[in-house]
C-alpha cells in the first residue's frame, strides 16, 4: 500500500516554521552528540567534577535552547 502524505500550509508560510523546526532539530542532534561523549568518558571515571559540571552545562544549555525554540514557534503560531 502506498504511503500519502499530508502537508499543510498556513497562510502560505510553512517555509519559515519548517526551517525553524530544522534548526531546531541540528541544534539537538549537536547536543545529543555531546552529551553521549561526556557520558562515555564519564562511564571509565564517574566520580570526575569537571565532566559531573560539563555535564551540567550541557543540560543547562540544552533546557535553555529548547525553552527558546518552544516560545519561538508558539510566537509564529500566535501570529497567524
């Protein structure tokens, strides 16, 4: 069975909400990617203080990013 898709379009400007979801999404994959090689090195010594405040650093900016992505689009929303 073929797959359909469905596509939307909102005033004739989902461009910009796409590319805002796709930044969006580069900036996560970086983050995860970071994150996964503090968790590596952390994993051959836990008890390290600068990969524990990396670590916390990386989280910090990772809620910090998503909370600005979140507002932005709800401002695009509210827009329309």
């Amino acid at each position: 069975m073929a797959k359909k898709a469905l596509e939307i379009e909102i005033s004739g400007k989902s461009v910009k909400f796409i590319q805002a979801v796709k930044k969006a999404q580069a900036a996560t994959r970086s983050m995860h990617s970071e994150m996964s090689s503090v968790d590596k090195l952390m994993k051959n010594d836990p008890l390290n203080a600068t990969l524990m405040k990396q670590k916390g650093q990386i989280l910090n900016e990772q809620l910090i990013g998503t909370k600005k992505n979140i507002w932005r689009i709800y401002e695009r929303i509210k827009r329309r």
